[in-house]
C-alpha cells in the first residue's frame, strides 16, 4: 500500500516513520509512504503558501495554487488515489473507516495548517475530510500520523502475529478485559484466580464478561454497534443488576 502525505512541515514524519511497527512495515516494504511539502507546489516568486481571508478576520489561509498542484501531481502519478483533507471539521475517523481505507492500493492525505484551508479545495479537490477527535490541533500532521498508525497495522504481515489484532478494542466494538503478567502477586495486588487456573473455557468466559463490564461502564455507546450473542446479553443484564444493587 502507498500512502502520499503533502505537508508543509516534512520533518514531522521522519521520527514517527522509523520507529516501531511503523518502521518496521515500511523496512518490509509492506507500505510505502511519501511526504511531499505543498511549498514545493507553490509557483509564485515568494513560494507563497497562505494568504488572509477574503472579508477578513484573524489568521492566514493556506491558497490554492499551491495545494492544486501538489494533489494533482499526485493524482497523476497514482490514478484512482484516494485523497483525503485532514480537518477538524471531517467525519470522525474510526476504527472501520480504516478498515476501508486499509483496502485501497494507495491513499493521500493532505495535512490543514493555519486557519485552515481555502473552501475550494474542499469542496473540488479532495475526496473525503477527516478528523481524528472532537478537539483542536494545530495542524493535520499528527492527524495524519495517527491514521498512517491506526491503518498501516491492518495490512496483512505488518503485526508479527497475523490475528493479533483481531482481538483487540474496537474489532467488534467493545473494549478490551483487563490484562496481567508476573508476578501474580504485585505490592499485594493479585491476579485473578481464575486467570491462573488453566481452565480455558472458564478464561474465554471470564475475559468476555469483563469486556462487557468494562464497554458498559466506559463506553456504552458502543454496546450499540457490538455484535452481541444471546449469552452477551444475558451477561449484560447481569451486570446491569449487579451496578443497580452495588452502585
Ligand atoms: Cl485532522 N486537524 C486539526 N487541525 N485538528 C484536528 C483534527 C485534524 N482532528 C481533530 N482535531
């Protein structure tokens, strides 16, 4: 998979890019990632790359030109990209639009900076706006980088064990049970017995209850994406009882 980042700040991705799982798909040469700098696009005598907004107001606008240019240059070297604004104002990125992203041969993300970016780009150049939360960066860098994160360890080959992503939060839509190593006792916290006992059906039972305990207490609006068994749903009303009579 390709994945074409314009910026104008390159020197953010070269760090990330090296290091762990991230590092290690791009040595593979499961991915192949490539960080343009829009300036490069800019054709004016003074390489402009912002401006000031037409009917005023505070801050500078990244213009056109120079973003046209660089998104075409890539269109043209890779037909059918798919190209994405990284902007507070996109739909939120989750888990399953990676999974669709992850899908495609190559995609481009186009890094907002300043104020913003002038609405035309938006609105005719790119295909698809996304934001990674409901809070302001300054940039769209680490958005970017959290989506090249979040996608790169979907493709196939990229995490050493092939499923071990498989069972993680947000695959189905609930949260992860809690997890422990040595030792089993720590400062005088223990590890669940039942974790110790070798009963691997009781186990698989104990970790989905705790899945469900913790999705029902932290993120409940997630219940109503997850796929839930009979049995899921037993549980949860038990565990439903159990908070009433608790607290
Ligand atoms: Cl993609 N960009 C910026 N500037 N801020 C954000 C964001 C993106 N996603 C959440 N906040």
């Amino acid at each position: 998979m390709v994945i074409e980042i314009l910026t104008l700040f390159p020197e953010m991705f070269s760090s990330p890019l090296e290091h762990s799982i991230l590092g290690k798909a791009l040595q593979k040469g499961l991915l192949n990632i490539k960080v343009r700098n829009i300036r490069d696009y800019a054709f004016d005598k003074h390489r402009q790359v912002d401006d000031r907004p037409f009917g005023g107001g505070s801050g500078m606008l990244m213009k056109p030109e120079p973003l046209a240019a660089a998104i075409e240059a890539v269109r043209k070297e890779r037909p059918g990209i798919k190209v994405y604004l990284l902007t507070p104002q996109g739909k939120l990125f989750n888990q399953s639009m990676a999974r669709q992203m992850a899908s495609l041969d190559s995609i481009a993300l186009v890094c907002g900076r300043y104020e913003g970016v002038d609405d035309r780009i938006r609105a005719h150049w790119v295909d698809g706006e996304i934001s990674i939360g409901d809070y302001v960066l300054s940039g769209g860098e680490f958005a970017a980088l959290v989506v090249i994160d979040v996608i790169a360890r979907l493709i196939p080959g990229v995490l050493g064990d092939e499923d071990s992503c498989v069972e993680e939060s947000f695959s189905d839509s609930l949260l992860e049970y809690p997890q422990y190593t040595r030792p089993r006792n720590f400062r005088g916290f223990k590890v669940p017995d039942v974790l110790l006992s070798g009963n691997h059906e009781e186990i698989r039972k104990w970790r989905r209850r705790e899945s469900l305990r913790r999705t029902l207490e932290r993120r409940p609006d997630l219940l109503d994406y997850s796929e839930l068994s009979e049995e899921d749903k037993r549980i949860l009303e038990e565990l439903k009882r159990e908070k009433k009579r608790i607290g």
